[in-house]
C-alpha cells in the first residue's frame, strides 16, 4: 500500500521512520520544512489517507457502500494534488547564542562533538571525545541509512549518548552544529520537528543514565575534528574506532588546531 501511494524515496524515507524507546500517543503533524526528502509531502498524504480510510469506513458501515481500493487511491492522489498547490510554507528556529571557539570540558567531564554528513547512497555519523587537557579519547565514524540530514545529524547525537553510557561516562557535554537538532535538545519546553522527534525523544530518555549531560550548539568551526571525522568516514568502507595512539595524522593535527585557541 505504501509504495502504491508514495514514490520509492518516500516510501523509504516512511519505512526508515525511527522507533521511539518508550511508548508514545500517535499523532499527525504539518511540517513547516519542505526541505529534507519532501518530508512535508508524507505528512500532508497520510493526513488525506486517513480521512479516505474513515470516510470508507462509515460509506460500508452505514450506507452498504463496497471498499474500492482503486478509487480510492485516486481520490487521495487528487486531493493531495489540490492540496499542494495552495499550502504554503513558513518556517522560523529560535536564536541560539553560540560558542566562538572549541573549549575543553571541566575536569572529571568528557565533551563529545557530533557531525553527519550524506551522500547519494548513505549517511555518515561521527563522533568525538576528548578529555578536560582537550585530549583525544576515542573518534568513533559509522555508517548510517540515507536519511535527511537533520535526521543524521540527530541520530549522530544519540549514538554519542549511547557511547557516553558504553564508556561509563556519567557527566559530559555534547556538541554539534546542527541548530535544529540542538535547538530541540536543550530547552525542555522546545518542540522538535517531527522529523526528528523519536531520535530526540530518544535521546532524552536516556539522560538518567548520566549525573550530568549537557546539548550545546556551536558553530562549524568549533566543531572542525567531528567534521573532518565524519568526511574520513564517508570515505570508509569500515566503520572505525581511534584513540591517540592508533589516530590517523590527519585527524590528527585537525584535532591539534581546534584546541589551538585554547590553549
């Protein structure tokens, strides 16, 4: 059914829709972003998909009406047709007061830098962990589904989460310079865009597992070595796994210049 009514990629995009952790009450949203694999398109369809679904419902219930699954994909494909052509799109992100520059964490803290980065068969995510001395702890680059990229971007930041609970770290600091993502990490009162509301759900699920976990957005150029990270890691066929002693030069001395201002 799904891939009658969607095309390949949106069918995909439906199929790739993450899990939350923990129950939650099923809804529809309008998504104020057409970027992003046309998310916006998926929402509106399953809108009218729904109310075909109802309408037929109460057409066999009380009106002996026969189901005709035919024209019924055709009433939605023409109402969602309609539909497009009037929707307009508005979008706004509220303002974020960024970081000028890297900054270790405080003694007895571990910061992580997330990144994500696409191309045209898949997603990379990257993380970084550097200790209070801005020392390299672990560089950490996955391969991911191809998603939007502020679904990569956000599941980039819960795999930091999960790593942070792997390693026993109970207070740290993850940062990114996705806004969206961040925006919808760290106020409490924030709502996310749907795109991204299970991997943030997600990742808010798991805060009790830390004494402390503090989201930060910041700029690209505090976030250089997660970026140079999440490239190396497009270029991988292996997912990987470095510390200081075994770090490629490259990430190497990207890493060595975005602690320079601090030091």
């Amino acid at each position: 059914m799904i891939s009658d009514l969607f095309s390949t990629e949106l069918a995909k995009a439906i199929l790739a829709i993450p899990i939350p952790y923990n129950p939650r009450q099923d809804k529809l949203i309008w998504v104020p972003d057409s970027k992003a694999h046309d998310q916006w398109k998926i929402s509106r369809k399953m809108t009218i998909i729904i109310d075909e679904i109802w309408s037929t419902r109460n057409l066999t219930q009380f009106q002996e009406g026969k189901v005709d699954i035919h024209k019924s994909k055709q009433i939605v494909l023409s109402r969602f047709f309609e539909l497009s052509k009037t929707f307009s799109v508005m979008n706004s992100t509220p303002s974020v007061q960024p970081i000028s520059a890297w900054t270790p964490p405080p003694l007895g803290w571990v910061k992580l830098n997330v990144d994500a980065t696409l191309s045209n068969s898949r997603s990379v995510l990257a993380v970084v962990a550097r200790n209070h001395l801005g020392e390299i702890l672990f560089i950490w680059g996955s391969s991911y589904h191809l998603c939007a990229p502020s679904q990569a971007e956000a599941a980039a930041t819960l795999w930091a989460v999960h790593l942070a609970i792997q390693e026993h770290w109970k207070s740290v600091i993850i940062e990114g310079d996705a806004q969206v993502c961040f925006n919808a990490l760290s106020p409490p009162d924030f709502v996310p865009d749907c795109s991204i509301s299970t991997i943030v759900s997600n990742s808010n699920s798991l805060l009790p597992c830390f004494v402390s976990c503090n989201f930060r957005w910041v700029r690209r150029n505090c976030n250089s070595a997660a970026h140079s990270a999440a490239r190396l890691a497009l270029n991988s066929p292996h997912p990987f796994c470095f510390n200081k002693s075994n770090l490629p030069h490259s990430l190497e001395i990207v890493c060595k210049g975005d602690c320079s201002p601090c030091s």
